[in-house]
C-alpha cells in the first residue's frame, strides 16, 4: 500500500476548535450546576442533545475540511462566520433552555446552513463524478437539519424542542449510512478521507478537551483544598491522557485508506465521557454532591470513554491489535470500581477517590505495557 499523503492542519482549523471546546464546557456547565448534589434529568438531557449538534457540526466541518477545505480565504470566512454564530448558541445554551431556545437553535440552523452553502459551492467547482455524489448525501443531510431547526423556531418550546431533537438526532445518524461507499449511496470510487489528517484533528479535540478537564480539577489545588487527593485526581487525569495517546499515537496505523467514519462516531463516547468525568471529578470532596450520583458520573464517564476508544483497535497497526482478553478487561474495569465503590464507598470522598485512582492506573498500566511489549517484540 502506498503511503497516503499527510495534510497539514492549518492554524485556522485549531482557533476554529478552540470555539468548539469552549461550547462543550459551557454545555458542560448545564450538569455542573446539581440541585441538592443530583444532576436534573432535563439537564443531563440538554446536555446530551447539545453536545450531540456541536459535535456534528464540527466533524460535518472537519470532514469537509479534509476533503475539499484548503487553507483559502473563502474556508475561512466560512469557518469565521460558524464561530460567530457557535459563540452566541455557547452564551445561552448554559443558561434555561425555554427562556433561550431562539438564541441556541437559531445559531445552530445558521451553522448547518453555513454548512450546507459550502457543499453546494463545492459541488459546482468540482468535476469529479464521485466527489459530487458524496456531496449530494450532505444536501439532504445539512438540508434537513436546517429546515428542521429553522421550522422548531416557529413552535412554542413545549413542541419546537422536540422538532429540534429529532432534526438533530436524525441527521446525526444519516452521515454514517449515506457516506460510506459500501452502502450504495455514493460512489464505489470515492477517495477515502486522508486518514492522518482526521486523526489529527479529533486527537487534537480531545487534547484541548483534556485540557478542559485541567481546569475543571484545579480547584482542588487551591490553597484551601490541596491536599494528597488533589494528587490523586490529577493522576486519574493523566492515566486517561496517556490511554488515549498510546491507542491513537502509538497503537494506531494511520497509513491507511479509509472512510474513517468508525473512527468519527467512536469519539462521540470519548467526549461525552470526559465531559462527565470532568464534572465527577470537580464533585469529589464537595460536601454538597450526592456521592452516590458523582460515583455513577465518573464510572459512567469511564465506560463511554474507553469503549469508544477501543473502537478504534480496527485501525491498529498489524501486531498491535489489542486481544479479545485485554479489550474484556478493559470493558469490565470501570464495571468492577462501580461495584467496589458502591460496596466499601461509606459515604467517603477519599475511599472512592483511591479506587478511581487504582482503576484507572490499572487501565493505564494494562495498555502502556501492551505497547512496550509489542514494540519490543518487534524491535
């Protein structure tokens, strides 16, 4: 196989990011603020109907991006006027959903249409036949989820939100069936995506969103709060950090042909787990949480996050294929500290801090001395 061609990540496409980091902790915020230490269900929702739209409106960008987006001024003024339009919806998505929703939803149509423009501009520059059937799937896509937002605006919230989530979680599904090749619905010949570009891309959104998890923990090291649990939170912290980067920087085969859509839809658990364990994380140790509900986040956070990680032992180099024993292991872990937390926590922050502490160090253990094995092995 040749050796597919990096293309460079342009400055533009990381100051784009950052915008988006920025949405998923304001969203963050929406279950960060608990009433008597337990997150509302119509919280927790809103923040997984937001986190599902700017997430997908950023990898419909990064997609596009990849395969036709070119560091030109007219992609730029394209991804400037999303950001405008992403700030607005970040401001009032934290806040009552009724008393905003024209101000997130209105954004968010403004986004998908923005979206929409570029393909349809695409679609008439290009001459390559498979290129416009993959960007005739993006008309029906973006099309609908414009309409659809657009239309919920017209409705009294009660009837609009539900005309949104079903926009949203529709067309969130549909890149997956109508983009890849193998379903018939575009070309047989279509380029695949440049592999190690979008790798880069979603492993440069998580580390920012890492980095996101920094700040939410940095409380505990204030004068007042610092302590040798602060220590132990942040090495929760770390372990996660180097989990990722050994599957996506050491384990990963990048030099491949691909549609990369496995790998676009199994970062949608690796952010939705990390935003919870964020916010689990910054609960620890606040008298005021409901330890058995921030017990459930971080667990829960853990799970998302290393299942969708583990979807990405399809693209690992040959040798370095993770086995069906460690993949168990790893599935099983953040099951086994639910368990043994929920029987030896006692009502103590420092119980379930130390158990957070050894699952995820075992996890972490379990896949660096899986690299360093094979790398040996092959040396």
């Amino acid at each position: 196989m040749s050796l597919i061609k990096h293309k460079k990540v342009e400055l533009t496409e990381l100051f784009y990011d950052l915008v988006y980091v920025y949405a998923i902790s304001q969203l963050t915020s929406i279950i960060h603020h608990a009433h008597h230490g337990v997150v509302s269900l119509e919280s927790f929702f809103n923040f997984s109907v937001g986190l599902i739209i700017f997430i997908n409106s950023w990898m419909v960008q990064a997609v596009y991006t990849n395969r036709f987006g070119s560091n030109s001024l007219r992609n730029i003024f394209f991804m400037f006027l999303q950001m405008i339009c992403l700030l607005v919806a970040s401001r009032a998505v934290s806040s009552d959903w009724r008393d905003n929703f024209l101000w997130i939803f209105f954004p968010m149509a403004s986004i998908s249409l923005l979206l929409l423009f570029q393909y349809i501009l695409e679609y008439f520059t290009t001459s390559n036949i498979s290129d416009k059937s993959f960007i005739k799937q993006f008309f029906y896509i973006l099309g609908l989820r414009s309409a659809g937002l657009f239309i919920s605006l017209l409705f009294p919230y009660e009837i609009g939100i539900w005309i949104a989530i079903f926009s949203i979680i529709s067309t969130w599904l549909l890149p997956g069936l109508l983009s890849d090749p193998r379903n018939g619905f575009v070309s047989a010949e279509l380029r695949p995506v440049n592999f190690p570009h979008l790798i880069e891309r979603l492993s440069l959104l998580v580390i920012i969103t890492f980095d996101e998890a920094l700040i939410g923990i940095s409380e505990h090291f204030s004068s007042g709060s610092f302590s040798l649990q602060s220590i132990l939170i942040f090495i929760i912290v770390t372990n996660l950090f180097m989990i990722y980067i050994v599957e996506i920087d050491h384990l990963l085969d990048t030099n491949r042909e691909e549609t990369g859509i496995r790998a676009i839809y199994s970062h949608y658990p690796i952010l939705f787990g990390l935003s919870l364990i964020t916010i689990s994380l910054s609960f620890f140790e606040n008298s005021d949480m409901n330890i058995f509900y921030t017990m459930l986040y971080f667990y829960g956070g853990l799970l998302l996050f290393i299942i969708g990680l583990v979807q990405h032992n399809v693209y690992n180099k040959i040798g370095y294929v993770l086995p069906k024993n460690l993949l168990a292991v790893l599935i099983l872990l953040p099951i086994m500290g639910t368990i043994i937390s929920l029987v030896f926590f006692s009502k103590s922050w420092w119980t379930l801090t130390i158990i957070a502490c050894i699952i995820s160090s075992i996890m972490m253990i379990g896949f660096i001395h899986f690299n360093i094995k094979n790398t040996l092995s092959h040396s």
